[in-house]
C-alpha cells in the first residue's frame, strides 16, 4: 500500500506539549502586536491575561512607544488537567523600547529574568493564556 501526503494524518501532540506550544508561540505573537484591537489578542488571550495586555498595549500606543522583545524560555513544568493547564517557566527577556514617531530607542536594552507561571484555558479547541505571573529570580541560560 502507497500513502500520499494528502492521506497522511496530522500527528497529535500530548496535551502538555500543546499547551507549551500554545504559551510560548502566543506569548511571542502576542508580543509582537502593538494594536490593542489586534484580533490575535483575543484569538490567544482571555481573562486577566486578555484585559491587562490591551491595558499595557492601549497605554504603549498613547505614549507612541513600541516595545520589542526576545524571550527565552526554561521549561519547568507544564500540568494539564481537564480544560485547564499550569506551565512553569523561567524566562529570560530582553527589550528594547523604541519611538513610534522616530523609530529610535527609547533607552537601553533591558533583560529581565524571571518564575514565570501562566494558567492556560482550552477554549472550544484553542489553548488560550488566561493569566501570568512573574517572580523576578535568575534563570539557567540554556
């Protein structure tokens, strides 16, 4: 029997790397907006999550300011239980802060380090990131 790329099926991920998959490839899409209306906002985001990232965007916009920034990630953990998820994170952030009027930066590039835990929601058959929190600590460079 021959198989086609078109008969093949899509391999299924296990939940936990799903949810990995959902929190750092949301967290660097939704980085990477700058529009607080930008639907991808909600297409990965809910909850407190969802509110405080238009709050951070809404104001980053008012200042003519636009963040950009590299992460690195050290996967703890990640804990899926049902329709919910915990990922326990250690990131490494490097930002510059740049002018929306001029393009250039606005200070120096900052790294922050940082215990990072986000609770994650399956919505219909999205993960989306419902909640973070960050604990400033020293991160293993990977």
């Amino acid at each position: 029997t021959t198989t086609t790329a078109a008969e093949e099926s899509t391999t299924t991920l296990p939940p936990e790397e799903e949810v990995w998959n959902a929190w750092t490839t949301g967290l660097a899409t939704v980085g990477a907006a700058t529009d607080p209306n930008d639907p991808v906002l909600t297409q990965l985001l809910t909850g407190v999550a969802l509110s405080e990232t238009i709050g951070t965007k809404t104001d980053n916009q008012a200042g003519h300011r636009r963040p950009q920034s590299t992460t690195q990630h050290n996967r703890q953990s990640v804990v899926v239980t049902g329709d919910s998820a915990t990922v326990e994170d250690c990131a490494i952030d490097t930002t510059t802060v740049y002018s929306t009027d001029t393009g250039a930066p606005l200070g120096p590039q900052e790294v922050y380090s940082a215990a990072v835990t986000a609770k994650l929601q399956k919505v219909g058959e999205t993960w989306k990131i419902a909640e973070i929190t960050f604990t400033p600590q020293e991160c293993p460079a990977t």
